[in-house]
C-alpha cells in the first residue's frame, strides 16, 4: 500500500510499505480521509532526520478487515482516535486518555492514518453516524474536539470577550465555538486571509500584530478592561505575552498550541492581576457525543476544510500547509 514518510528537514515522501493485517482487536482500517494538522508541521516535519512511523493522526475509515474484533465488523463507518492506552487505568476509564500511562499515539509513535490502511486496537474506534460525512470525523477528532474541550476549561459565557490567538484550522473551530456560547470574539493572526476565514466563523474584531500593536488594539476594542478569556492556539512565545497582557483582572488564558518556552514574570503578569493560566489537550473521549452533536447544530464546521489532495500528492499537499495556504488540508487515499 502507499503510504506517507517524513524524510527529515522538511522532505516528504509516498513509498510502498507492506499492508497491516488484523490480529487480536487490532483492526484494519481503510483510510477515506485524513488531515494534516499543525503538530505534524511543528513537531515531525522539520525533523533533522527520516521518522520511522508514518504519519496523521486525523482519521476517519471504514473497517475493511478484522480478527476477534467485538464491537466493530467489516464494512463500519469510524472516527479514530489517535491515543492508544491500556484502557484499564482510572484515566481510560474516565475517558482521559491523554493521562495514560502506556499512551501511544498513531502519527507519533505508531504509524498513523496518512496512508491507504491503518492497523488500531478497536477501543481507539469510535462509530461514525450515517448522517455525517467521512470529512466531518476528520474534523471531529482533533480540529474541532481540542478547541472545544479547552472552550470548556475556560468557562465562556454569553457577554465575555473572548481572544483567539492564532486561527489556523484549530482556531477557527474556537472562534467558532466561543460564538456558540455567546462570545464575543477578538481574532489575532498574523496571517490575513487566516483572518478574513475567521471573520466567516463568527469574529468580531480581527487584529494583525504586523500591522499594528495587538496589545493596543485589544484594551481599545475593550474599553481598557482587556479579555475575559483567551484560547490561545499558537506556538508563538510572543502571541502568549501578549494575550496574558491583554487579559481583565482575574481573566482566564488556555494554553492549547504547542509551545515549548515562554519567559513569564508571574509577579507582574499573574499574581498582581490574579490571572489563572490552564493548559488543555485534545479533547476526552467521552465528548464525542457532544461534538457530533455540535457538527448537527453547526453546518459551518465543513467550511473549514479548504483543500484536498490525493495521498500521491502528499509532498504538495503539506508544502500547501507549511505555507499556510487555505485552512485544513485533507489527504484522501
């Protein structure tokens, strides 16, 4: 079958790897879509040398092979979720697999979904409705489920302005998701036509820090009060100090971008102003109910995807996404 690689510093490659076959409650999926997500870009891609697993960890199939499989038989629509756990620990239980201590993640340390087949324990398969498309489960498993799942953690609530740092796919699901909780939204990107789709997703107000003092602009939009809540979904160690100072007094900031360091002075920019600062990941397990749920009531969620590619043109597909171009990027096998 084919299959993507990352060939270190940037290089992307398809090759022919043996097809995965069935064995215990691993199943067989055959891949309809995947997505290329900003963590791919961030973490994988510009590795110094070739990763050994295959990529993608937004998947959506349907069962094409099975062995002493339970729940699901051939032919069944599902959604994957990217975390592999022991599913005996009180977080697998309580649907925290991000806790688990055995985790493993397809497109990370096991091969993922960008690809023709995927080999997956069946407790990390999730049923797909009949009346939402392969698409849609892509979306639903990380793109829409992280923002969502922090939007909680914030505790938004009709009346608060909300910032969204960073609207790439995943913020423009946050934007997307604090309007359905009656926010208004402040939109910050240093991409333009990233925020012109967010505008399409509900934002207020769109601020470029390349074009004019984010900071300024926010307590301005503001009347000098500053945010109630911020998701913050960029990498950038300049986007996080700018949305810790452009919080309220007692405001709220989570964390949901890969960002590795950030210099802080808590002093001044969370104990004088009682600022809380929480970290979010992915969403839990047993959200999903909610998030189709939220797709149902949400037609606008497809909007996001913008491009699609075969898996034969990966190489084009995640130069597209390294550029920035458009917003989430489908492969399709």
């Amino acid at each position: 079958m084919k299959a993507v690689k990352f060939l270190g510093r940037g290089r992307v490659a398809v090759v022919e790897v043996p097809r995965p076959a069935a064995r215990g409650d691993v199943v067989v999926v055959q891949v309809t879509s995947s997505g290329i997500c900003g963590t791919d870009l961030e973490l994988l891609l510009p590795a110094e040398r070739p990763l050994p697993t295959t990529p993608g960890h937004e998947v959506a199939g349907i069962v094409a092979e099975v062995d002493h499989a339970r729940r699901f038989r051939v032919g069944d629509r599902v959604i994957v979720n990217c975390h592999v756990t022991c599913c005996r620990c009180e977080h697998c239980r309580n649907g925290d697999l991000i806790f688990c201590p055995e985790l493993k993640a397809i497109g990370f340390e096991l091969d993922g979904g960008d690809a023709e087949y995927l080999a997956i324990p069946e407790a990390s398969l999730r049923p797909l409705p009949e009346d939402i498309s392969d698409e849609l489960g892509v979306i639903i498993g990380d793109a829409l489920g992280t923002p969502y799942h922090a939007a909680k953690k914030a505790e938004i609530a009709a009346g608060h302005v909300v910032g969204v740092f960073g609207v790439g796919p995943l913020g423009q699901m946050a934007v997307l998701v604090a309007k359905s909780q009656g926010a208004s939204v402040i939109a910050v990107d240093l991409n333009p036509d990233r925020l012109r789709a967010a505008r399409g997703f509900g934002a207020d107000h769109l601020v470029n820090p390349a074009r004019e003092d984010a900071l300024a602009t926010i307590k301005q939009l503001t009347g000098g009060r500053g945010l109630d809540k911020v998701l913050q979904c960029t990498p950038s160690a300049a986007a996080f100090t700018v949305a810790l100072d452009a919080l309220r007094l007692r405001g709220r900031l989570i964390q949901v971008g890969v960002l590795a360091r950030v210099e802080v002075n808590p002093l001044e920019q969370i104990n004088n102003r009682e600022i809380e600062i929480m970290g979010s990941r992915n969403c839990n397990a047993n959200e999903l109910p909610e998030l189709i749920d939220f797709v149902r009531r949400n037609p606008k969620v497809k909007d996001v995807i913008t491009h699609r590619f075969s898996l034969s043109e990966a190489t084009a597909a995640f130069e597209a996404a390294s550029q920035g171009r458009g917003s989430k990027i489908l492969l399709k096998p």
